[in-house]
C-alpha cells in the first residue's frame, strides 16, 4: 500500500529536482544579478502595483483555487472561473494543481506523521536542535527529497475533469505568462522599455520568491510555532502575523479542525483575504454553495 502512494520515476524525479532548483536557487539568483547589473532602474511606480496585484492574483490562486476549491471542494464555480483560477496558481510556480494537490492531501491524511511529505514535527524531544531540522526539512529541503504523491491515489476525483488536466498539463506555459505578462502590463502603462525589463528580470523574481516562501512558512512555521483554537492530534498552529501576507492560509490550525470550510477565519481578530475574495465571487454569482464552518458551528 505504501509504494501507492508515490509515483516512481527517474524522469520525474528529475522534473521534481529542476523545478526546485528553478523556485529556491534560480528566483533568488536572477534578482542577485539584476541588482548586480542595475537592472531594477528606472522603475516606474506603476510596476510596483503590477508587483503587488499579481502576487496577490496569483496567491489567490493558491488559496482559493488550489487549494481551497479545488483540494477541500469547499465551494463551487462555473466551468470557466475554475480553469481561471487553476491558471493563476499555475503563475505561482508551485507546480501543477495535480502536483500540488495529490502533496496537499496526503499532508492532511498523514499530517505529522511518517508520509506526511513535509512535516517539520522531528523526534528529538523537541530540543532547538530538533525544531531547526524540522523547520530547514519543511521549509526547502522537502522539495528536492519528497517522494512525487501519486495523483491517481489522492486526485482521482479530479483527474478525470476536462478543464483541470487541460491546466495542469499546460502547466508550463502559464508559469512562463506569470513572467512575461507584468512587464507587457508595465510597458503598456509606462511606455519604458527598460521598466519593462526589469519588471521582467526583477519583479517576477521576488513576486515567486516571496510567494514560495509565504507557503513554505505554512508547512513549517505553522507547524512548530503559534496559537491553537483547537485541539489536533497534528501539530497545526494559527499564525496572525502571516495572515495577511498569506491571505489567510496561515490560520492553519483553523483549517486543520475545519478543512472543507470555505473560511479559515473563526475569531473576530483573524483575517482571511482569501475568504474575502470567494464572497466577493459568491455576490457576483461566480461562487455557490461556499461551506462556512465557524467555532459556534464546530
């Protein structure tokens, strides 16, 4: 049973490895060297609100589409908003949603346990030391030794949808859109061929860099440090000084108590963007049937 739960394969390890040498070394290499070479000037102000409406675009894309719709089926959508939605987690550059989603689950069915794919929850006592290997395997490490979840295990609700394998296996093109179309943007308001271009080389960059780590803070940090609503057999904490910049995902505990709800908010004091932004869908009709699961309903 446990060799089902992975995908064997020596191509795809190396997929696997290239991917994550791309998002952990490439992202933070390329904004060294525009630094280096003076790239990031002139920069109009109009690229930094590119740099901040995308990478809340394609965070919500993580949030409230990898993984709020499309791993917990918290709520539903039309056709076309789940494919849009697919694609800006795409532009994330946190894998294919098949990918992200077979890993995601299996967190929740083995969460802290030994296949749990990047639990930072180590058996040494709970000494620093301990907590420090944890954190640095939860944090990077994971992506580079994780053995691939298999999708025909924990997504073979999904895999059989048209317009998700029509996403995940094009995966690579929206990655490439979520460079190139900031700086078409920022070229089109400035008329600044070299704002344009370091947008491309700099923005970009920092926009997955930052995204990536924000993420990886919820499978270490929220595992090892902050407040519990809740009781869980697992170690999943809320951490309010993330919930912001994570747009919600970092009230991790919350979501562990309540997975398919649709809000990860349960006090007045948390803040849940990503809530914010499936409401505003369910007004304008794009989202239906959002589960809300709250403390007083629990």
């Amino acid at each position: 049973m446990k060799d089902k739960l992975y995908v064997f394969s020596a191509q795809l390890n190396a997929v696997k490895v290239i991917h994550a040498v791309i998002l952990v070394i490439g992202m933070p290499v390329i904004i060294a060297l525009a630094l280096a070479y003076d790239l990031i000037l002139p920069i109009h102000p109009a690229a930094l609100a590119v740099l901040v409406v995308f990478y809340m675009l394609t965070f919500w894309g993580i949030t409230v589409g990898y993984h709020r719709l499309i791993s917990h089926k918290a709520f539903q959508v039309t056709g076309w908003a789940e494919v849009m939605l697919g694609i800006l987690g795409s532009m994330a550059m946190q894998g294919p949603v098949f990918y992200w989603v077979a890993n995601h689950r299996r967190h929740h069915r083995y969460a802290d346990k030994e296949n749990d794919p990047h639990s930072p929850v180590v058996t040494e006592g709970g000494h620093l030391l301990g907590r420090l290997k944890g954190f640095f395997y939860s944090h990077l490490v994971w992506i580079f030794s994780h053995k691939v979840s298999n999708p025909m295990l924990f997504c073979k609700d999904l895999v059989k949808n048209p317009r998700l394998r029509f996403v995940s296996s094009t995966y690579k093109l929206w990655a490439f859109l979520g460079l190139v179309i900031p700086p078409v943007i920022d070229y089109a308001i400035t008329r600044d061929s070299r704002s344009a271009f370091s947008t491309f080389m700099y923005f970009g960059p920092i926009r997955i860099f930052f995204s990536y780590h924000i993420t990886s803070c919820i499978n270490s940090v929220c595992h090892l440090v902050g407040y519990r609503n809740y009781s869980s057999a697992d170690n999943s904490r809320n951490v309010y000084s993330l919930s912001l910049v994570s747009l919600g995902e970092s009230l991790h505990n919350n979501h562990h108590r309540m997975p398919a709800s649709a809000k990860f908010s349960h006090r007045w004091f948390e803040v849940d963007l990503g809530y914010a932004f499936i409401r505003a869908m369910e007004l304008l009709g794009i989202a239906r049937n959002v589960n809300v699961l709250t403390s007083e309903k629990a």
